[in-house]
C-alpha cells in the first residue's frame, strides 16, 4: 500500500449518488485499517432504531433532499468523539456542502489534523441510474447489485443470511432530485478541495476492481506527491 497514513489519516470520498462511494469507502476503509464513515449509513440506522435524529432525517432522505447541515455537523462530531483517537477515516458522503467542509477542518483542527486527499469519484449520470436502481443493501452495510455484484443468494446478503433492502430513495424520481442536489449543494466541494491541492479525480466507470486499483493508485499517488513536496 502507499504511504497514504503519513498525513492527516482523513479521506474523503466525493461523487454523485451511485457512483460507488459506499462499495469502495468500505474496501478502502478494511484494507488500510481505518473507520469508514458514511453518514447515510449513519442516518439509516437511527432511522431504524426509531430515534429523533432518524425520525427528523426521514422525510429529507425519503425526498431526496439533504438533511440540513447542522444536524449532520453534530451527528459526525459525535460519531468522530466515538472513535479511538487519531484513528484514519474514509468518509463517505460527508461533507456535502461547503460548510459541511468547514465544519469538519474545525473539527479536526484541535487534533491537529486535516483532510489529506480528496478523491472525486466520476461517471456518466447513464453509468449512475443503472447503479443506482440495482443496488440492493444489507441492514449490515453491506451493498451488492444486481447487475455488477449480486449475491448468491437472490435477495440474500452472503455475510449475514438478513433480507436485503431495496432504498426507498433509490426510486427514480427521487433519483433525479438526488442528482440535482448533487449538482447545486456539493459539486461546489469540487473546486473547494481542487483551491486545496488534495483533490485527485478517479474515473468510475469500470467494475469494481478496476475503480478500486484506480482509487488507490490516486489516493497512494497523491501521498507520494505530496511528501515529496512537504517532507510530510
Ligand atoms: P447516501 O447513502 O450517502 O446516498 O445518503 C442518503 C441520504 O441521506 C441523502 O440523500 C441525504 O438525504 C442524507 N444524507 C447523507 N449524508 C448527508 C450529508 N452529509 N448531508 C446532508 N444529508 C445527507
């Protein structure tokens, strides 16, 4: 593996609805060792054990809509507190707005560290909706599709032998709200990060495996770059 742990230890994964941020935030997150934190995820399980957070979520996720920003500032500061201290973390469409992004530098600030890549996961919206109406998830987080990755068994996570679910905010319609706010709320993140030097742009197009190679390749890339030019 490159030297992706020397700065920062903090990935973020940017990319539409689809794109395969959550398939490749947990392999990511399993192969180097750290917490892959996906604030849907985050979301869906307190909409699950029925708490206030899930039930005030709920009708912006059934939209299609973001949760407002505050509400994800706090749950991502509690969850982060959660975690062993100085841990890595892939994170996994979080932030989405600018301030999202801001919120989450002072976040980490008092620790001393900062997001060290960016990596913007790219495919065509025809690439997206195919991804998208396929994807099937397991309670445990586990996703599959059913055109790229099924599981063995129809409708059956192989991890954990649980029924799978088919995303209520997977509907077409929601779909197409869900690009829109990609387009307006967090491509805006885009040129944020670029302004930074820590985005790398990972074509998303082919399966699995090949955007996996290309993600690593861009993440270790942009770490040897990086401490060639820092020392860091
Ligand atoms: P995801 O699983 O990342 O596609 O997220 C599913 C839904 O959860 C989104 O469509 C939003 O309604 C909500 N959500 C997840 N992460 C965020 C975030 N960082 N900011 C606002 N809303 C979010």
């Amino acid at each position: 593996m490159p030297d992706v742990k020397s700065a920062g230890r903090i990935v973020v994964l940017l990319g539409a609805p689809g794109v395969g941020k959550g398939t490749q935030g947990v392999r990511l997150g399993r192969e180097l060792g750290w917490a892959h934190v996906s604030t849907g995820d985050l979301l869906r399980a307190a909409l699950r054990d029925g708490t206030r957070l899930g039930l005030e979520a709920r009708r912006y996720m059934d939209a299609g809509e973001l949760v407002p920003d505050g509400v994800m500032i706090d749950l991502v500061r509690e969850h982060l507190a959660g975690l062993e201290p100085g841990r890595g973390v892939v994170f996994d469409g979080f932030p989405r707005t600018v301030q999202q992004a801001e919120a989450l530098d002072r976040a980490l600030a008092p620790e001393g560290r900062a997001v060290g890549v960016v990596a913007l996961l790219d495919a065509p919206e025809s690439v997206l909706f195919k991804r998208i109406s396929g994807r099937r998830s397991s309670p445990g987080g586990r996703v599959y599709n059913v055109y790229f990755d099924p599981p063995r068994r129809d409708g059956i996570c192989d991890e954990t032998g649980e029924p799978l679910i088919h995303r209520a905010d997977d509907q077409p319609d929601t779909v197409r709200t869900r690009l829109a706010v990609y387009q307006k709320a967090t491509a805006p993140l885009i040129g944020h990060y670029d302004a930074k030097g820590i985005l790398v742009r990972v074509g998303a197009e082919g399966d699995i495996d090949q955007v996996y190679a290309a993600l690593h390749a861009a993440v270790g890339g942009h770490r040897a770059a990086h401490a060639a030019t820092t020392g860091r």
